[in-house]
C-alpha cells in the first residue's frame, strides 16, 4: 500500500530538519589542560553526550576537540569544556592531576557536520602544529 505524498514529504522534512541539526564543532581549549586527563574526561563526557569525535593535545600546549552531532549535545560538550577540576568529578575522575586543570580560554569554531569522525569518542593523542 503506498502512502500519500503529503505523509512522504512530511517525513523528508523531518529527515532534512534532523541532518540540519547535525554540527561540527572545533574546540581549542587553552589553559592547564594537558597532563591533567583533559582528553581523557573529554572522552568520557563525549560518549556521554553520543557525540562523535576526538580530542588531541596540541604542541602549543592547547587541547583540540572536533566533535559532530545535534547542535544542543554539542553546546553541552563545550559548556563542559569550560570546568576545570568539578569537570573531570563531573566526568567521574578525580585525583591529584585532574585538581590542577584549569581552563583559561575556550574558543569554538561551527560547521555542517562533515562525518568522518571517530565514534565512540576518541583520545587520540597529540597532534603537531607544523
């Protein structure tokens, strides 16, 4: 039985409102973020959110996240991003490293998601700036 045209275009609409909502975001995080579990508890939050992604620390001493998913996890990720040592007891990790994070600046880039990226979320190491 087929269905009407007004029920199919319905649904497109729906499929097409839903991809829309669908971002990339480039977080660079700035601050005492690495050797802290920064990327580790970026993970954790990541998976959390069903975000896909990974975090990388950079040679300028900075953390880089790019994450795709629905704008709203995605905002919630960088609000995150902000919280130094509550946002890795937040992540479920504390202890004498994750006390000293600290988090100066969080600058964050948008775009159409792209696809391509890790998913569950991934700590992938450290990432040069040449």
């Amino acid at each position: 039985m087929k269905r009407p045209a007004a029920q199919l275009l319905s649904r497109r609409t729906v499929r097409q409102r839903a991809m829309a909502e669908v971002q990339r975001a480039q977080i660079f995080v700035t601050g005492k973020v690495q050797g802290v579990y920064y990327r580790d508890t970026t993970k954790i939050m990541g998976d959390r959110l069903g975000l896909s992604g990974a975090a990388w620390n950079l040679s300028d001493g900075r953390v880089e996240v790019l994450a795709e998913g629905p704008q709203e996890k995605l905002k919630e990720l960088v609000d995150w991003c902000w919280k130094g040592p509550e946002g890795a007891a937040e992540a479920g990790l504390e202890n004498s490293l994750t006390a000293k994070r600290k988090v100066t600046d969080v600058q964050v880039t948008w775009e159409e998601a792209k696809g391509g990226l890790p998913s569950p979320f991934s700590n992938a190491g450290r990432k040069d700036l040449s």
